[in-house]
C-alpha cells in the first residue's frame, strides 16, 4: 500500500526588502514520503524568494510535467516556474520552453556543484533561466525548522535570508550561478 503526503499547515510571512513585497501567505503542504524535511524547507524559501500573488505550490516531486512551484497569468500562460534539486539537462531546457522565467535552486553540496558542471555549458544559451544554490549547510539548518504546523517568518535584505521559527533562527546565503537575462 502506497504513503500517503504528510500534510504541513504552514503560515508563510515573507518580508522581501529587496521587491518591496510583504505578506503572509496561508499554505496547506503537501510532504510527499519520499521529499526530505530539507527539501521541503528549501521549497517554502524557493516560494518567499519568488512570493507573489499568484505564486503557487504544485503537485511536485510527484509529477514530472509540473515544476515545484509555479505563476501562472491570467490567460494561464506559465509567468515562472520555480524547480528545486537537480532536473536533467533535458528537464531545463523543457522548462525554458515552457515557461518565461526559470528558477532552479539546487542544494547538496558536492553533488549540486557536480550537476552544474554538467549541465552549466548546455543551458547558458537559456536567457530565461536562473540557478541560485543553496549551501548544504544552509539548507541542512533549514531542515531542522520543519514542524507539522509552522509560522515561519522570511526576511529578505541585499539578497540574504534570514528564516525564522519560534526562537530559532537560520541565516541563509542563496548564491547565484547563472543570472536570467
């Protein structure tokens, strides 16, 4: 018998100097057995770094044709579309196709900077794409914030994350290695 998703209540305040953007999003998450407490987390910064509106949480790792978070316009052209981990070369460029800006924010160390040795040459002729990596240190602090029901609070200054649960408090340092045209 297949696991189901654990269900994560989360209220999202995303204070983004940087965009002049601030509000609280209610988000209802799904964590699906196989996604990490890391990577779960690293998706609800990947959504207060691209908050907006619009913005909203897919399917995910459970589907292939889907990114992990999207913006869809009005006339439900794909606006972004926001991948977390490592997708295959093929995966970017499908997405760079699919959508007018792409988002990919690997994490895991070694492993991540392996991917982008890879595919760094293959995507550059992408101008809508962006790759901000998360440290594996950062993102491995980040996974001990995760709780069933959580008030996190972003704040984002001159590109610098500060997340916050209750008392404790991440400080994280997303790094750029390919900037969209």
């Amino acid at each position: 018998m297949a696991q189901n998703a654990t269900i994560y209540k989360v209220e999202l305040t995303v204070s983004d100097m940087d965009r002049h953007y601030y509000e609280t999003h209610k988000l209802t998450v799904a964590k699906h057995p196989s996604e990490t407490d890391e990577r779960m987390m690293v998706r609800l910064v990947a959504f207060a770094l691209n908050a907006h509106e619009h913005l909203e949480m897919t399917k995910g790792i459970s589907t292939d044709d889907e990114p992990d978070i999207w913006q869809k316009s009005l006339s439900g052209d794909l606006d972004v579309w926001v991948a977390l981990g490592l997708p295959s070369e093929k995966v970017v460029r499908q997405s760079c196709n699919k959508a007018a800006k792409v988002i990919v924010y690997p994490y895991g160390g070694r492993t991540a900077e392996a991917w982008w040795d890879k595919i760094r040459n293959s995507t550059s002729r992408f101008d809508n794409l962006r790759v901000v990596n998360f440290s594996e240190a950062d993102s491995g602090a980040l996974a001990k914030l995760a709780s069933r029901a959580m008030k996190l609070q972003v704040n984002i200054q001159d590109g610098e994350v500060m997340v916050s649960v209750d008392e404790s408090v991440v400080y994280v340092t997303p790094v750029e290695w390919k900037a969209s045209a």
